[in-house]
C-alpha cells in the first residue's frame, strides 16, 4: 500500500465528523480509527506479520506492534476515544524499552502521544517528543505528522527515527534553556555585572538626565532581586571585619562574599596593607602601585583595557571618562564610575595584567550600617 495523502486528510476529517461513533469502547477507536490510520500509512493492516494484533511482551501485551519484517520497529497503546491517557504510558514505555523498541505510540484515536522509549537519562515524561491532535491541529498538518513519525516507508528506512531523535533533543535543550534562566537571572541580580549597572545607568540618564551613582544601581538591582526572589542561601555578612580577595567573590552559593552593601576599609597587596575609605581608593591604590614599579609599561599594559562596549578603563585624555581619576602623578586617568563588583573586575584585571593572582590582593570590608 502507499500512503495517498488527500485520503489520509478525508479520513482525518471523518474520524472528527463521526468522533461519537468512536467513543463507544476501545474496540470501536481501534477499529474505526486506529487500524484505517494505519493502512492509510502504508501499512498491511489485514497482514499479521506486518500489523501484528496483541504483541506479546514478557508476561504482558501490547494492542499493535508494526514490524520491520520478523523485527519489531513500533508499539501502539490504544485506549478508548475520550479515556485519559495519564497513567498508561509507564507500562507502554517499560515494554518498549524492555524489547528496545525505538518508536511507541500511545492513542485514544484522536490524540497521539509519540514516545522515544529507549532515550537515556529521561523520565517517561520526558521521552515524548511529540503530540498529534485530530481535533486541535489542522487535518493537513495531522497528516504530515502521521507521516513524518509513523508513515511505513518512513519508519523502515529510519527517517522517523531521525526526525524524532533531533526533535527531542531541540525540546531537551529549550528545556534545559527554561530551567537555567531564573538561576542565571538571580546570580546576576545578586552579583550585578557591570555591564548590566552600565545599562541601566545609562537608561536612567537618558530618563532624567543625570548619571547615577553605580553603587546606588547595584544596590537598587540586588533589592529589587531580594524583593521578587527568596536566595538560595544566606548571604555572608558579620558585624566585624571580613577580608576576600577579588578573585573569591562567590565559592558556592551558600557562602556567598560580595563587595556590594559593603564598606571598604582596607587593601592588602603583597603584605602591606593601604587604608581606603572608598571601593575607587582600592582601584586607584593598586594601579598606582604599578605604575610606580613599570612606569614606563604602564600605559602600554592598561590602556587597551576596555569594557566589551569599547569604553576605555584608563587613558591620558580626562575628559574622555565619567569620573575620571588620577593614578599617582602619572597623567594616566582611571575610570571610577563603577559599581562595588565593578571595581573588583578593575582590580582583578590589573592583578591578572601585571602578572600577579587573586590572593595577592586581599580586602577588608565591613557591612555599610556599621
């Protein structure tokens, strides 16, 4: 047989047309729905070694296995038209899978759930990566997809099976995409990147006209975050004095140590400690620093350090930054418009640039309200 495909839609249409008739029990949906579907597929319907009737499976059954000549290629579950499907596909998949079948499907002649029983590292649930709808989906496009995953010639030659295998993988990446975002969206609000602070900063100064403060923004986006959001641990925050190094800012998300609602207090580089009173001290101290030891390389090192829009974190020209800042005597500017992570990026981009790790800066800090 071949599969003529206006007489595949005519049949879909009837069985809408007539969906009652059909409804009556479970051998009525196989019989009015289920094996003229199937032989509008291609398939020998009146032939058992090709559309074999209670397939035996170990100590159970299943309605309808379409074979691949003495091989089994696809399970069919068939309840009756209207009977909930929920609750019968464990038993389908666990025959399936037990026999390696590839291809199940489990009906009541109007929907079609299509399955990969044999995918790895899956639930049940998550092997079907397909639904046909009689009732829900245009007849045209139910006929292509009968077609496309169940069609004879396309399950023989393997087609379907492809087709099926690169559909489920699109569904485990858009889910994997789904769980990901709420999670990156909070580290990013509970760590603001800089370039998310610049963004906004700059969609407030377009609003009213004057630049914000990037502190104010970072801490602005991480209340907002604590607002909407419960954090997955507790953030770390005594009453005393802590000292971090740039490059340790998050170990886990349990024991969190941030630079934001933090006061600066001191800097330590290679044992001495410089007292600070501002996170832009700890920039401004550090890039002096190294200038003193490479005057002559400084510029050449720093001044292609530019933020991904092509800002320049350091240069002679002042009035080419926001809030420029002197580095010693040297006539090099730094950018201090920044926000408290902000300037921990700066200060780990130096350490990175003049050869140096993170644990040879440490900082102390303290929580603002002390």
């Amino acid at each position: 047989m071949t599969c003529d495909s206006q007489d595949l839609i005519s049949l879909i249409r009837s069985i809408l047309k007539n969906r009652g008739a059909y409804a009556v029990n479970e051998e009525a949906t196989k019989q009015g729905v289920v094996l003229p579907l199937v032989a509008r597929l291609g398939w020998d319907r009146d032939n058992i070694l090709e559309v074999a009737p209670e397939y035996a499976v170990g100590r159970g059954r299943v309605d309808y296995c379409l074979k691949r000549g003495d091989d089994p290629a696809v399970f069919l579950e068939v309840k009756r038209l209207d009977q909930p499907l929920d609750g019968h596909e464990e038993q389908l998949l666990r025959y399936a899978f037990e026999r390696g079948i590839t291809l199940a499907a489990l009906t009541d002649g109007v929907r079609w759930w299509l399955y990969l029983p044999t995918q790895p590292n899956s639930s049940w649930a998550q092997r079907r990566f397909f639904t046909i709808n009689l009732e829900e989906q245009e007849p045209e496009d139910v006929a292509a997809h009968f077609r496309k995953y169940l069609g004879k010639q396309e399950v023989l030659s393997g087609s379907a099976l492809r087709t099926a295998q690169e559909v489920h993988a699109s569904h485990a990446k858009k889910r994997a995409i789904q769980e990901a975002i709420p999670t990156a969206w909070r580290e990013l609000c509970e760590q603001p990147d800089p370039q998310l602070v610049e963004l906004l900063s700059e969609k407030v100064e377009g609003r009213c006209g004057y630049k914000p403060d990037p502190e104010g923004i970072e801490e602005y986006i991480v209340g907002r975050q604590k607002l909407q959001v419960p954090l997955a641990g507790p953030t770390r925050g005594r009453s005393q004095g802590e000292t971090v190094s740039p490059g340790k800012v998050a170990d886990n998300r349990h024991d969190r140590v941030v630079w934001t609602h933090r006061k600066a207090v001191s800097f330590t580089f290679l044992g001495a400690q410089h007292q600070v009173s501002r996170f832009k001290d700890i920039l401004l101290g550090l890039a002096t620093l190294f200038y003193e030891k490479n005057p002559d390389l400084f510029f050449a090192r720093v001044g292609p350090l530019k933020s991904n829009r092509g800002k320049s974190y350091y240069t002679r020209n002042r009035d080419s930054l926001q809030d420029p800042w002197e580095i010693g005597r040297s006539g090099i500017w730094a950018e201090t418009c920044l926000s408290a992570e902000g300037i921990r990026e700066r200060c780990h981009e130096l350490l990175e640039t003049f050869g140096h790790g993170a644990d040879d800066l440490h900082v102390e800090l303290r929580p603002k309200s002390t």
